[in-house]
C-alpha cells in the first residue's frame, strides 16, 4: 500500500469497483496518505481492526492495496454505500468495551470497526499538524471524518446493514468532534475505577504509554512534553485516564 499511489479519480473507480477496498491505515506526513486495502468480506471480529488486517495479511488474504492523498476523504464519492453508525462506543480502557464490541460482532448484519487503525493516530495528527494545535471542527474536518468513517463501515456483504464504531480509550477526548459530526448517533462510555484499570495495564502495556514525551502526551494529560517525561508510568496514565 506504501509503494503504489493513486491519484483521486483513479483511487475513486477501484473503490467503486472493488467492495473489500476500505481504510487501513491513515500516514500523517508528506502533507498525509490513506492506505487503502482489499480485506474482501472478512468479518471484523478480531479484538481490534489492525488484527483483521494482520490476520489477513499473514494468511495472503488481502487484494490490492494502494494509497492516496488524504484530499480523498473530501470527496463524497469515496462513501461508496457505507454505513451511517448506529452507535458509537467510547471506554476508559480495560473496562469491558471489546466485550461489548465482540457481543456486537456476532450478528452476520452488523459491521463493528473496533480501533479503526486510520483513526487510532493518523487521522487526528494530521489535522492537529502533529498536536501542535487544537483540534478544531471545522467543516472540512467534520466532512472528511464522516466519509473516513462510512469508508471503513462499507458493508462488503449484503447482509450487513447495521454500522458500530468503537474507538480506542484517548479518542473520548474527542467525543465533542464526534458528536459534531454525528449529532444524531448515541455514544456510550464504558469505564472502571481507574486505579483498577491501570493495575492492568501495568500488567499488559497500552498505547498511550507510547506516547510519553511527546506532543500528543501533552494532548492527553494536559502537562508539557519534559513533564510527561518525568512522570513515572503509573503517574502519567493516572492523569491520562483522570482527563477520560
């Protein structure tokens, strides 16, 4: 996907043409790539998409694969059919929510994008330059996350005609640009007493801890970049998840 660009009209007319062809991945720089991939029919039951897609890929079981200027998410036409969400599901991490999620899954009518790999980082650095500013919601913003989404929820089977999204734990503090987008679609917020939570996850590490020392740590708990630095784990995931 890294390898093959192209252009819009062209990008366009194979995702037309090709009902498997969704949203992988989204890269934030050189001005921002979608990575767009052939996952056929396969139901996403994984515990999180990027699983589909490593299962699939591991397997040999993914078409084509190619990738575009992120202009594309402009274009309506990249909507393609797919489905408007039913539901959205926010967590606090480590609180039950792939439960939910996999619950969700077992219906052949339902298509759940569990941590949509596009929108775990891609999508939200690109229109923050990196975190160097706010997320503002814009309508070309709210536009190009609405046609992300239906992108990802395209059914790729005729049964399928109910769309879940879940997003990774961070992505709550985006719940105001989601329901900007979507003022219509209920959220739900799963979460557990936090000191329980982090128990956890000290013995199963998580995303965000990558993020220390980084502009997107500031983003998450409010401190500065050599803060977050200095923080032990356990000190930075509590203000992490205090902010959830």
């Amino acid at each position: 996907a890294t390898k093959k660009h192209l252009g819009i009209e062209d990008a366009l007319a194979r995702i037309s043409a090709v009902p498997g062809l969704v949203p992988v991945a989204i890269d934030p720089g050189t001005g921002g790539r979608v990575l767009w991939a052939d996952l056929g029919d396969h139901p996403f039951r994984e515990w999180q998409f990027l699983f589909t897609v490593k299962h699939l890929a591991e397997a040999g079981a993914i078409g084509e694969a190619f990738n575009t200027d992120i202009a594309i998410l402009k274009d309506e036409r990249v909507v393609n059919g797919g489905l408007t969400p039913s539901g959205f599901i926010f967590h606090i991490s480590r609180c039950g929510s792939t439960l939910v999620a996999k619950a969700l899954a077992r219906s052949l009518a339902h298509v759940v994008i569990t941590q949509g790999g596009p929108l775990q980082r891609g999508f939200w650095a690109y229109l923050t330059n990196d975190w160097r500013k706010p997320l503002e919601p814009t309508g070309d913003a709210l536009h190009m996350f609405r046609n992300l989404v239906e992108a990802m929820t395209r059914p790729r089977r005729l049964d399928q005609t109910v769309a879940f999204v879940k997003f990774i734990s961070w992505n709550i503090l985006y719940a105001d640009f989601v329901a900007a987008a979507y003022p219509h679609v209920p959220s739900l917020f799963l979460y557990r007493e936090p000191v329980e939570v982090i128990a956890s996850v000290m013995n199963e590490t998580t995303a965000v801890l990558h993020a220390k020392g980084t502009r997107e740590a500031t983003f998450l708990t409010g401190a500065s970049i050599e803060e977050t630095d200095d923080m032990t784990d356990t000190e930075y995931l509590a203000e992490c998840y205090a902010r959830y």
